[in-house]
C-alpha cells in the first residue's frame, strides 16, 4: 500500500486562533446579485443539512434539499437526548474556546486536525446565540439565563439542553427556518427520496440520481455543487441507536465516484443504551449520558452473583469507573466507559438475563436531592425506559449495556468541508474531520449545526467563486442518463434474484460479524476472519436475497436492500481500515496494543495519520491514502482520566 | 432470551395507492414476545409474509424512539394504540393479551391521501410550518443568548408546547380531521417566548389559513386530540391559539 496522492487538508496558515478569521477574509466571495445564478442540492436535513440549506437560500442560493424521510423534521438529529456543547463560561467554572477545543482534540485520542476542532470550539458560542434567537426553548435558571450540565470528558459544564430532547429541539428549529425559505421559493424540498449515486461531470461533482420512494421513479437532478449531510453509518451493525433509515448509501456512492472515505473503522460504542433482549430486536435505545451525572455505575463484585441488586449490600459492590478513575469518576468518555463495561461483563460479573449489562444507580442522587429533581431533570428519560423494559428506575437501578451510536469516521474533506472531488461538500456525521477517535458527548449537535450554519455558507462561497461551470443539464448532459442505467440495473438486479433469504436476515448476520470482530475490541486474527465471512457473506446475499414487491411503488424491502448490498462492501472497508491501523487509539482498541492498565496506547510515530481509502474498483483492494495529522498547539500525551 | 410469549390475530388494511379500493386481510401473529414493541412485531409479521414470498406490510416508521414522529396507525380504534402518551413504537406487546384481535388501519383525513397501506402522504403539515411556523432570523448576527433573560415558567412553557413530534394523531384522532391541536402547539410555543412575539399574530393567522387550504377540518372542541397525543400536547395550546388568532382578526 502506498500513498500516492498527497491529501492537502489546506489548514490555513498562522496561529490557530487565527486561522478561521483569515481564511474568512481569503475566501471568495459570491456577489449578491450573482448568487441566484447558482444551484445547490442538499442531501439530508439532518442538523447539518437543514442548517445549510436554510442559510445557503438566505444567502440567496437556490437550494433543492432532498431526505428520505416524509418531512425534513424526521432526519435523525431529532433523537439526541442530552444536548449541545459550547464554550461560553457562562457557568464561570473555567470554560473557554480552548478548553473547549483542548478537551475535543484529547477525548478524540489525538487522531483530529487541530485547525478544525479550533474553528468549531469557536463557533459553538454563535450556534447557541442563534438557536436562542430561533426560539428553540432550553433550560433556564430561575434568574432567566440559560442552565448548563456537564458531559463527559470534561470537568466543566458546558452543556446546554432541552430536556432530555435537545436534538429535537435543535432539529425543529433547524427545520422551521428551512420551511422560512421553502416558503420564499429558494429551498425547494424533495422528501421521500433516496440518493442513489453522485453525478461528476469534468470531475466535479453536478447532480445526483435518486429514487422515488413512492412512485419508484429514478430521478436526476442537476447544480453547481452538491452538498452531502446523510449522517452516519452505525447501522451497519445491524443494531445500533440510530434510526431506521439511517444509512452508508449516499456516502459510499459519492465514495465510488472519487471521494476518499476516511477513518472508517472509527465508530462510537455508546455506553448507556439498554440491552439487548431479543433475536427480532430492531434497534438499541440510548439513554442519555447527562444520566452518569448523578446516575452511578456498578456491577457486583462477585462474578456470577445473581442476586437482585437490592440485596447485594453496599460493601459487595464495585462501582468500577470512580474507582479506576477518580477524578473524571462517572464522567469518563464513552469509548472509556464503553471498554470498562465489556471487561467487566466478561469477567462474569455481569447482570441481568444475559450477563450483558451494568447497573445505572440512581439511589443515592434520589436520596440527596429527592426524587422531584430528579424528574426534572431526567424524567422523561426514566419514562422512556419504563415504557421498554417494564422496570421502574425510580426504584431500581437501570440496566445499561454498551451500544453502537456515532461513527466518526466519514468522507474524508479538507477545511472546506470539501471532499476529493471539486464540488462535493460533505457536513455533519457524514464526514471524518472533528472528533478523531472518540466523540465526546454533546459535540455532534455543535458539529452539525457549526458545519451548516457557519462554516458552508462561507466556503461554499469560495469553491463557486473561483470554479468555471461547464453547462450540465440533467435531461441532457450524458454523465446522467449513464448514471440513471447503472442505478436501474441495479434495482433490476435486486428484483431478479429471487432468492429464499430476507434482506433483514443477511444485515442481521453482517451485524453480528462486525459486533464481533470490529466492535468494541478487534484483534488482527478475528479481523482477518471477518475479512472472509463478509466476502462469503456478500457473494451469498447476491445469489440468494428474496425482493418481494417491484420496483415501480413503495417497497420498503428493496430499499433496504440497496442499503444491506452497500454495508455487506463498506463492512470490508471498515475491516481494512482497522486491520491498517496498527495500534490502539479512543474507539480503535486492538487488544495487541494496551498500556499495562488496559488503555488505548497509540503508536504516534507511526499512526499519527488519517487514513483515506480511495475505491479503484469492486472487489479491489481500494488505495490507502495517508493525511499526516500535525499539532503545534497542543502535546501528544497518553490519555488519563485518573 | 425467553420471555412471554403471545399469539394474536392481525387485521391489517391493505391497499394500494389511494384510488384503489382497500381491505382489511388478517393475519396470524404467533410466538410474540411481550417484551417485543408494536412494530417489532410487525417486522415478526412482515418476515414470514415475506418468508412465503407475499407482500409486506408497507408503515412508516425511524427512529423507533418515540421523538421523530413518522410512525402511527390506529391500532382497535385508537391512535397510536390505547397506551397513554405513547407512539406506536414505544407501544410494547405486554399490554396485549394472549388470543387479542388487533384491527390495524391508517390515519384517514382528506389532507392525508393513502400512499400504500398504513403509509399517508402528511407533507400538509409541513406546509402549515411553511406559512409561519418560525422566527424570522437569520444566521449571523444573533446578540448574546443571556442578553434576553426568559423566566424559567415562560421557557417550560414553551418547551411544552414545542414538544410536538408532527405526527398527525391529533388529526387523525379528530372527527373533523382538524389540526387544530398541531398548529396550536407551534404557535404557542413561539408565542410565549419574547423573541416570537413580534410575529405572533400574523403566524396565527398565516398558519390557520394553510390549515384550512389544506382541507383539515375544524375545532369543535371533541379533545380527542389531547387524548391521544403522544406528547401530552394540552388543548390549552388551542385556547392560546385562539388569543393569537382573534388578536390578529381585530388588530
């Protein structure tokens, strides 16, 4: 494997916290008037696609904005819980845009650009002010201000929310300023639509394909630059906390006409979900982190104990993260938390029906605080997971078990958000560039918003200011109708199989090889293993997958099955990836290399690097690329959360 | 794991695109688990018919957490099922019984036309946001969040009504298929906040306008809609609905 292509992130130059002021003022810019001469689509309207298309058409862009969804309010932004990170020290414990941003680049183990994590630490104050001017209704102290909590990974509270609904509340907000300009003509909204493939023309990226998800129509559609915001791909784990829909497609199609696809073994364990209970499970349901605020972690310390939790007395328990790790106690990050539930699951002294989870306490805070403010806080977390399991966490502890939640990484993009073709921006969970190895919590919504509010209206700017457009017009220009045969044939293919296997049947085997083999730990001999099963596994899917229904109406099976036969690819590219990365840094944790107290320990001299695959063909061995990853801002150390 | 298990009979409408006639077909769904939700259920269902190389039963659904709002029917007559303040996702089979007949249909309103099954075409609701469901702001340029202090009563009350997830059981609900409780939690939610206030009025008016051009029906005060709410959404927002509307009539 060699490098041939040197990735330029295009950092700007100077000091950091200057970095994004002059790039604004480098940067091109479009005229007023020049603005409405250009076309814009938007894929997703999610926190990072909303936001775009909504500021792209209040700029004057004209912006076609496409989901899967019904409604843009649906995007699964709407789920996330606890809330949304910014350094305003209005909490006045110590907060700043550096802390901010030494604490992202240190939770994402070192493996994130310090320009971008710099600029976004920056940004988080405007999102907050803005989301306040959009009327989005956080939590207030009884002075009238806002009300901040902490997360993990940091010791200051920097987190602003809504309830338990945050996401939602962002998400609404995002969304009623698009329907502002859906109203004004600028953003016109194609919903119930499924981005099959990117359109490049002269190597810049000038329109998608996408089917009809009602009529089954193969659709094109043409602009000046496209803009991709589909979210992550945790579901190609089969269960994870993400929604239904939620899916790699858009992202591995752009990935198979050109763009880089970095980091993709790195994806987020999160480690307060509720377990799993059933074969036919559909999904894993998070229960937010802002609980390990006053929810206490621990298990039994005698493996095998089967007592009820009441009954074991407080002596013969072992609230294993305070103990390990003093000072960030509860509040470690999730890949740390995650790891530490796993080891003490499979040392025996795991509960429940299966062995497969840790009690979440809530005794002690109720007991301090009562149980009203309790509910204030997390009350409707609570309901949720009564309504789930039946059990009552007012007066027994939570259940908790680790779950696959965020992946970070995504298509590789330089500080433009640009990916590797011209053209193509790529926002929010679907691309790599701001969380390194780990997530810490409540930095996603900060991304997704940064990225379309701040960050794209800008940059956008520059790519179109300094481009010459060819004249492309989808009912003409070849590159279409070429890209429109290949997406038929394929949904012909899937139609003429006929085989006697469901599509939820191979996604649920592909799930359990990754979960295995490429989940919260991996060792170099189960990802070769898994290498194998997945290549069996995809010829298999290819020969014997049963599609009911046809291709010309709504058939929910056929659209999973174009999202299961581009997992069963980008499993192996995950696989690929972690099997690259010869070392262990925050998400990545391959047993071979540990400190002696059973933490991630990185290899810097050797794996200080994004890694970038480029796709040179199916069943090709794709071409790694490397971004070496340099900080002049802050020192390489080894993690502690002691 | 083993858990109780439940056998049920389904009765499911099926139909294909609006102008086609539709029908309720019934079947067997066995070995149940409770623990199982309503919709794991109906994926149990739609595997064997897809097993026996039949159709699956189209519905809507995502993010199966109860927050994104794109899933519902009317499960025995009730939207959402009979669980109080609860989406069909979050509706577990451990308030079924063992030998249960389950009739399942869409939400039927003239402004939401049947697109296949239990799957309806609800893009009027987003048409009613369209008309003024927002604030008129910008990116850029925003003041300071503290620099506006909003009592802590004034934000709950807002966040209440803006817990609306646009699912449409209110209008489904309603025996006039009216979206009064939808809009009424939109425009409240803005209202009570003093950054909405400017617009208030007029988005009444707006909102209310696209409601009716949209072919929902009107408030006759039958609450059925708060009744089955997943969100607890109060009728309260209805009368704070009407303050705004008849502000905007006499000014």
């Amino acid at each position: 494997m060699s490098s041939e292509v040197k990735l330029d992130a295009k950092i700007p130059d100077g000091p950091l916290a200057e970095k994004w002021d002059r790039h604004q003022f480098n940067l091109k810019l479009v005229n007023p008037a020049n603005k409405k001469k250009f076309q814009i689509i938007v894929v997703g309207t999610g926190l990072a696609g909303a936001s775009a298309a909504a500021t792209l058409a209040e700029l004057g862009y004209n912006v076609k904005n496409f989901c899967i969804q019904d409604s843009p309010r649906r995007a699964h932004s709407i789920a996330a819980q606890g809330g949304i990170n910014a350094a305003k020290n209005y909490a006045n414990d110590g907060d700043s845009v550096w802390r901010l941003f030494y604490d992202t680049i240190k939770g994402g183990d070192f493996r994130a650009r310090e320009g971008n994590v710099y600029r976004l630490a920056q940004l988080s104050c405007n999102i907050i002010d803005h989301c306040v001017a959009q009327g989005i209704p956080f939590a207030r102290d009884y002075g009238g201000l806002l009300d901040n909590r902490s997360f993990g990974g940091a010791q200051v509270s920097r987190t602003f929310y809504a309830k338990g609904q945050t996401g939602q509340q962002l998400l609404l907000g995002a969304y009623s300023a698009l329907m502002r300009q859906v109203a004004t003509g600028k953003v016109t909204l194609f919903p119930r639509r499924e981005m099959l493939d990117l359109v490049t023309v002269d190597g810049k990226a000038r329109g998608i394909v996408t089917r009809n998800l009602i009529t089954g129509d193969i659709e094109t559609y043409d602009a000046h630059a496209v803009v991709l915001a589909t979210g992550g791909y945790g579901n190609v784990f089969n269960l994870s906390t993400n929604a239904m829909a939620s899916n790699v497609t858009a992202a591995f199609r752009a990935y198979k006409k050109g763009a880089y696809f970095a980091n993709p073994c790195f994806t987020q364990i999160h480690p307060t979900c509720i377990p799993v209970h059933g074969t036919y499970q559909s999904k894993l349901t998070l229960m937010s982190e802002s609980l390990r605020n006053d929810g206490r972690v621990w298990v039994p310390k005698k493996p095998g104990d089967k007592r009820r939790p009441a009954e074991i007395p407080e002596s013969e328990r072992d609230y294993f993260l305070e103990n390990k790790y003093p000072s960030f106690g509860n509040l470690v990050p999730r890949d740390v938390a995650s790891r530490n539930a796993k080891e003490q699951c499979d040392k025996g002294k795991g509960v429940g029906e299966t062995g497969l989870a840790v009690y979440l306490d809530f005794a002690d805070a109720i007991a301090r605080d009562g149980e009203d403010v309790i509910a204030g806080k997390y009350g409707n977390l609570f309901e949720m997971y009564e309504k789930i399991t039946g059990e009552n966490p007012y007066k027994t502890p939570m259940m908790i078990y680790p779950a696959v939640h965020y992946t970070m990484g995504g298509l590789w993009v330089d500080y433009n958000l640009m990916s590797t073709i011209d053209g193509l921006f790529v926002l929010g969970e679907a691309n790599f560039s701001d969380h390194g190895a780990n997530r810490l919590g409540a930095s996603a919504l900060m991304q997704g918003l940064a990225d379309g509010y701040f960050v794209i209206p800008y940059t956008i700017g520059g790519y179109l200011a300094g481009t010459e457009f060819a004249d492309v017009n989808a009912a003409k220009t070849p590159e279409f109708a070429e890209s429109v045969d290949a997406v038929q044939r394929r949904v012909d293919k899937f139609l003429s199989i006929n085989g006697n296997r469901t599509v939820s049947e191979f996604h649920r085997e592909l799930g359990l090889i990754l979960w295995e083999h490429c989940g919260m730990s991996r060792n170099e001999e189960g990802l070769v293993k898994a290498k194998t099963l997945i290549q069996n596994l995809r010829r298999e899917f290819w020969e014997n997958v049963y599609i009911p229904g046809t291709g010309q109406d709504l058939n929910q099976s056929l659209e999973n099955a174009g999202r299961v036969a581009d997992y069963l690819e980008f499993g192996e590219l995950m696989v690929n990836d972690a099997l690259e990365r010869k070392e262990s840094c925050g998400c990545h944790f391959n047993t071979a290399y540990q400190t002696d107290e059973n933490e991630a320990k990185r290899d810097d001299e050797n794996f200080c690097h994004v890694a970038a695959w480029e796709y040179t063909g199916d069943d090709e061995t794709p071409r790694f690329h490397k971004e070496p990853l340099v900080f002049e801002n802050v020192e390489l150390s080894q993690r502690s959360y002691k | 794991m083993i858990s109780k298990t439940i056998n049920l009979t389904l009765k499911v409408w099926r139909q294909n695109r609006s102008d086609k006639i539709g029908r309720l077909e019934t079947y067997p769904a066995k070995d149940i688990s409770v623990d199982m939700s309503f919709l794991e259920m109906l994926d149990v269902v739609n595997e064997d018919l897809t097993r026996q190389k039949k159709e699956p039963i189209a519905f809507d659904h995502d993010c199966r957490e109860g927050i994104c709002g794109m899933c519902g029917a009317v499960v025995n007559g009730r939207a959402h099922g009979h669980e109080k303040e609860t989406t069909l996702c979050q509706l577990h089979m451990r308030h079924f019984s063992d030998g249960d007949t389950i009739v399942i249909e869409p939400w039927r309103a003239r402004a939401f036309p049947l697109i296949k099954d239990l799957v309806v075409d609800r893009s009027a609701l987003d048409k009613v946001i369209a008309a003024g469901g927002y604030i008129s702001v910008n990116a850029g340029g925003a003041p300071d969040a503290n620099s506006l202090p909003i009592s802590r009563d004034v934000a709950e009350k807002a966040f209440n009504a803006a817990a609306c997830i646009g699912c449409g059981a209110c209008v489904a609900a309603c025996p006039n298929a009216s979206a009064m409780l939808f809009v009424s939690a939109k425009v409240s939610h803005l209202a009570a906040l003093p950054q909405g206030k400017p617009e208030a009025a007029r988005r009444a008016m707006a909102m209310v306008r696209q409601m009716d051009a949209c072919g929902f029906g009107n408030c006759s005060n039958e609450t059925e809609c708060e009744a089955e709410c997943p969100k607890g959404i109060s009728i309260i927002e209805i009368a704070r609905l009407n303050r705004e509307y008849f502000k905007s009539e006499f000014a």
